[in-house]
C-alpha cells in the first residue's frame, strides 16, 4: 500500500522511516497588529533501522549528507508524489529564508544504537513573506511652537520693578510636522504618502526634508523600506494642528 512520503531535495525517507512529523508556523505581528512575516518549523523524529553496524553506518552518513546543507525543497507528499501544504519550497517567492536545517539530532538510545538501529531527529525551519499591511510602521509628530502673540521683553531697571515692553505686537507661529514610514516591500503604502497638513503657501520650502534609507535584504528579498520626513511651516493666524 502506497503512504506518504518525506523529502529533502533528492533524498527521501523509507518508507515507515518516519515516526512522528510535526509542522509548526507562527505568525510574527507588528506594533500595528499586521502580520508581516512567518516562522515555519517541521521537526521529524524517525528511527534507521538495518541487519548489521556496516549497513546502519551507510544509511547515517546518506542521511547526514542529504541534510548537510540547506535551500533545499523539503515536504511531505502523498502517495500520488503530489506535494501536499506541508512543503518548504525556496523557489516560491514569498518563502525569505528556507528551508534551513537547524537542528540534526542522534539522540542516545539503547544498547542497539548504531549496531542495528539509530534514532534521528530533524528540524527544518523558513521564514516567510505574510504581510497583511503594506505598512510595518507609522509615526508622525505635530510642534506647534507659539501663539501669533505679542513678543515682548524685560528690562531691568536700577531703582524699581523690570518693565516690560512690545518688540511687536503680533508674531507668527511655527508648526513642524515629521514622521517616520516603514514599508515592507515597498516605502509608502498607495495613498498614505506624507502629506504636509499647511497649504504650501506658508512652508518653508527651503527646509523640507524627505528621506529614504536602504532596506534590509532578509534572504532572498528587500523588505522594511525606512522613510522620514519633516516639514517647517509659519502661520500668522494661531491653529492647532494634530496628526491625520
């Protein structure tokens, strides 16, 4: 009768080799509560079995060799050799890092290990593309600096209280907006772009700073675009302006 099958590049498990698979994945969540990437972990534990020490030997050094190196597909397949979801493909975009072999155990067991049996245990990990939002971060902050009031100083006097005094009798207000974007795959998400909150008649347009710094290539991609900006803006009428 045909099972299902277990794979790491060109090597495969006999059949009934495999005891135990288990196939974990854990979703990693930003401060926006988006997913942006998960971690996928499959763990087989199996038992080598053959008649003598020479024959358990060949088939420990076949198995450590297949799993020496990583980026290889690994899963599991039906008996038809159709993948099923249990599959860590680094040809598929979204999988970043992966498959790795991280762990390759030869935990210690009886008196018959290595002479007719040897117990073995495997963990592959990935980590995959899996944003729900285009957007990992979002800040920006609002100065309003001033009130459009009067400016006025102190004098002191030598034989009484300081007097005070106008230098104008109105001033304008300075109001600076500046934030901070990180993108996944990209460094704006369509349609949220800064957007500078003042009409541009009232910017200090000589001071504008927009910013955009390298991403972090994480395997096989660039993602985390870092972006910033800061606008300078003076008013002559007071308004309060509070991030959009």
């Amino acid at each position: 009768m045909s099972t299902f099958t277990y794979k790491y590049g060109a090597y495969e498990h006999d059949p009934g080799e495999i005891i135990d698979f288990q196939w974990q994945e854990e979703a990693h969540h930003t401060e926006r509560g988006w997913r942006d990437t998960s971690t996928t972990t499959a763990v087989l534990s199996g038992l080598l079995l053959g008649n003598d020490r020479a024959e358990i030997s060949t088939k420990i050094e076949k198995l450590r060799s297949a799993y020496e190196y990583n980026q290889k597909v690994f899963g599991l397949y039906d008996p038809d050799d159709v993948a099923t979801r249990y599959v860590m493909d680094p040809t598929n975009w979204r999988l970043l890092i992966g498959p790795r072999v991280s762990v390759l155990d030869w935990p210690v067991g009886s008196m018959e290990e290595m002479v007719v049996k040897r117990a073995f245990k495997i963990t592959v990990t990935g980590i995959w593309a899996s944003q729900e939002s285009e957007i990992i971060q979002y800040h920006e902050n609002i100065a309003n600096t001033g009130t459009t009031g009067p400016w006025w100083r102190s004098q002191n006097i030598v034989n009484g209280e300081p007097q005070a005094y106008a230098i104008w009798p109105k001033t304008t207000q300075k109001i600076v907006q500046e934030g901070y974007s990180l993108g996944f795959s990209g460094y704006y998400l369509a349609g949220a772009t800064p957007n500078p909150l003042i009409p541009s008649q009232y910017e200090h347009l000589d001071q504008r700073e927009e910013k955009v710094a390298k991403p972090l290539h994480l395997g096989r991609d660039w993602v985390y675009f870092p972006a910033s900006w800061r606008y300078v803006f003076e008013v002559p009428n007071y308004t309060f302006v509070l991030p959009q």
